[in-house]
C-alpha cells in the first residue's frame, strides 16, 4: 500500500481480518464493503522474498 509504514499495512491488514471474522465474511463498511472478499491466510518463512522452491517438484526418472 503506497505511503504506508510496515506497521500501517500491517494494522491495517489485522483490522481488516478483525472485522471480516466478526460479521461472518461481509465488510460492513471500508475499500472492501459490497466487494465479494477472500480471507487468505498463509503460513511459512516470512522472509519477504520470492522462495526459490519451485512448485510442485517434478517427478524423478528412473534408469531403464
């Protein structure tokens, strides 16, 4: 989000998470009201960089 701080976008984020869960899915109000929301959450390394695994893992090939 431009011009926000780290901690901005990220009581912004928890606000957001907050209200969704307490109307049961609908934004009362705010950027998202009438707006069909997703809450994704995630859970892994917060390193704030692209991983470098690659998705999924290809199958290994046997010798003949």
């Amino acid at each position: 989000m431009l011009g926000m701080t780290n901690e901005q976008v990220i009581e912004f984020n928890r606000g957001v998470i907050e209200t969704f869960r307490a109307h049961e899915g609908v934004m009362p109000e705010g950027p998202f009201h009438n707006n069909p929301t997703l809450l994704l959450t995630m859970t892994g390394p917060d390193r704030g960089g692209i991983s470098r695994r690659r998705w999924p893992t290809p199958p290994m090939r046997t010798a003949r």
